[in-house]
C-alpha cells in the first residue's frame, strides 16, 4: 500500500546541507498498522511528510496505492491536480491537533469537504457520521477551546477521515497526551484500522504505541531504516533492537561459570511452565535475572533472563531444550549483558 524506495531528503540551512533521510526503502502492506520509532533527530516526521508529499524528496520514490506520487510532483497544472486528487486519499492526524479556533468541531470536520467543491448538506451529513463514528456526536456545535486534548484528537481523526482515505498517517498524534487517553486513542485508531480497512502509518517515540497497535515496525537512526519487520518476527529475531527495547530485560552473571540466556515467549509458549519443566527435567538451580511481559496484537508476548549453573557448553542440553519449546533463545555475552533502553522517554 505505502512504498519508498531510496527516498532521500537534504534541507539546506545557512549554507549547510542536512541530511534527514538517507536512502530509505520501506514497504507497509495493504490493511496494516506500521509503527515507525527513533529518537529526536531520526528522520521519523521528514520520513512521513515525505510520504504525503507536504515535504517533497530530494530523491526517490514515494508510491501510495499503486501510484507514484512523485512522478506527479513538478509536472504542471495536470500533474499538480491529479497529486491534490492523490493527497485527498491520504488522511493526516497531527501532534498538535491543527484545528481552527473560529470553527465549530463540525465545521472543522467539514473544512476539507469544502475544499473538494462538497455541498453543504454533504458536508453536513458526512461531517455529523464522522463524529458519531470518533464518539463525538454530541460536539458538533463546541468550539476547540471546549474540548479535552483527546476530544480534539478525535476530532482531528474524524476530519483527516473526511475524504474517505486508504491511507491514514499519523505524526505522534498521542504524544500530547496523558497515558489514559492515548490508550483511547490508540484503541480509536485500531478500531478504524479494521472496520474501515484503513493502512494506518504513524511515527512515534514510544514503545507502548507499538506494542499496543502494531502490526509491524521499523527503526530508524540518523535517517535510515536499520531494522524492519512484523513486531513477531522481530521478536524471533536473535540481537533484535527493538525487541530488546520493547521488552528490556537485564541482569549479569553472578559469576565466570554461569550461563545467561535470554528467552523469548510468544503465543502459545507465554502461558506454558516451560521455566519450571527445565528445572524439573535437568535437576537444576535456575536464577531468573529479569522479566518483561505484555500483550502485542492479543497475544502474550514476553522476554525472561535467566542463569544456568556452568558455563555454555555445560548448558548445551538445557538450552535445546528450550528451543524445542518453541522459544526463541539468545545466549547473552557478558561484555554485553546490559543492553541500553534504546528510545529515551519524551524524545521526539
């Protein structure tokens, strides 16, 4: 559905050239939630303007539904209004809401049915849906400055769902907001995902998004993407950075003679004994280093360290054992045992 092949963008600033996106190939299939996470400076909001076209690409390309939009980039009046037509399927949600203050909820909802020639009983129909739809049927006549962040969050939805898109991006649309609203509106945007069959594109700084809405994601540093995927294959994925950041364990080795390994559980294997079974089948002493358990897509997923007596070669069996569970096993050297959070809270 959203394809970006070698997309590159150079800003020029007081004679300087900075590079935001550098050669970025990304693939977010038809019907998904993709999560795109990185710290401040990562490229993550040139990366999601440039999929929309409000940013146009110093190179590459950007295709959305089959159709290339930067070939329609700079190519005339035809061009520029087959690309309006284009943009009109892409809905937007922002940080900061962007909603007129001199407007009513409904008539900010309304605001891009004007610009595509819409009738005023059109725009007024589709506008009063949409917020039933968002849960906001009872605001249509308050202004802005009567709502909750999370109410004008909804309401932002609601109008960058006015055209009827295919595609809705999201730029850290919940960071503005309190923990229990953004679960709400997480929950909204996962809702819409499956009964509007939208592909939902957002950017965020915050594991929690990802693990709560995330179908797949990918991270990125200093303007390229460095890892991709399904958040289940990444959680399979041995020396996975976002696996690690999504769920961080940590602990070290008491001493030289003891094996660390990091186990990763998911679908049926989070709600086994597997732990106690190892300890049972071998007879031996297990010390449990660290734990991290969660829900991602509806399914337990957690990652646990533990330590074995004896070094790796003593351990071979046991470990095999694990394996043939069905987990995912890691063996942590000890140069590298503590592994750093990799998204600092509050980054952008």
């Amino acid at each position: 559905m959203i394809t970006t092949s070698g997309l590159t963008k150079v800003y020029s600033s007081r004679g300087r050239e900075i590079t935001a996106l550098d050669g970025v190939d990304l693939h977010v299939r038809e019907g998904e939630v993709y999560g795109v996470i990185g710290q401040s400076g990562a490229g993550k909001s040139s990366l999601i303007r440039c999929v929309n076209l409000l940013e146009r690409p110093t190179s590459g390309t950007v295709t959305v539904a089959g159709q290339d939009l930067t070939a329609l980039a700079g190519r005339g009046p035809r061009a520029g209004k087959e690309l309006r037509r284009a943009r009109s399927r892409i809905g937007m949600v922002f940080q900061h809401f962007n909603l007129l203050s001199s407007r009513t909820v409904q008539d900010n909802v309304e605001l891009p049915l004007e610009i595509l020639g819409k009738s005023g009983k059109e725009r007024s129909s589709k506008a009063l849906g949409l917020l039933d739809l968002v849960g906001l049927a009872d605001k249509a006549g308050a202004y802005p400055a009567q709502l909750s962040g999370g109410q004008k969050q909804r309401v932002g939805i609601a109008r960058a769902l006015a055209g009827d898109p295919k595609v809705l991006l999201s730029d850290e649309a919940t960071s503005a907001l309190d923990p229990e609203t953004t679960r709400s509106i997480l929950q909204l945007l996962r809702d819409l995902n499956r009964q509007l069959g939208l592909t939902v594109l957002l950017i965020t700084h915050e594991m929690d998004v990802v693990k709560s809405v995330c179908d797949s994601a990918a991270l990125m540093e200093k303007g390229r993407i460095v890892e991709s995927g399904t958040v289940s294959e990444l959680l399979a994925t041995p020396g996975s950075e976002l696996a690690a950041a999504l769920f961080p364990v940590g602990g070290d080795a008491s001493g030289e003679d003891r094996t660390v390994v990091d186990v990763t559980f998911h679908g049926d294997s989070a709600t086994q004994p597997v732990i106690s079974q190892l300890a049972r089948t071998y007879n031996i002493d297990i010390s449990i280093l660290g734990a991290a358990i969660d829900t991602v897509g509806g399914l337990q997923v957690g990652r646990m360290r533990i330590e074995l007596p004896g070094r790796y070669e003593d351990n071979v069996v046991p470990i095999g054992f694990l394996r043939e569970q069905g987990l995912q096993i890691g063996v942590v050297d000890h140069a590298t045992a503590q592994q750093p959070v990799l998204v600092k809270e509050g980054a952008k």
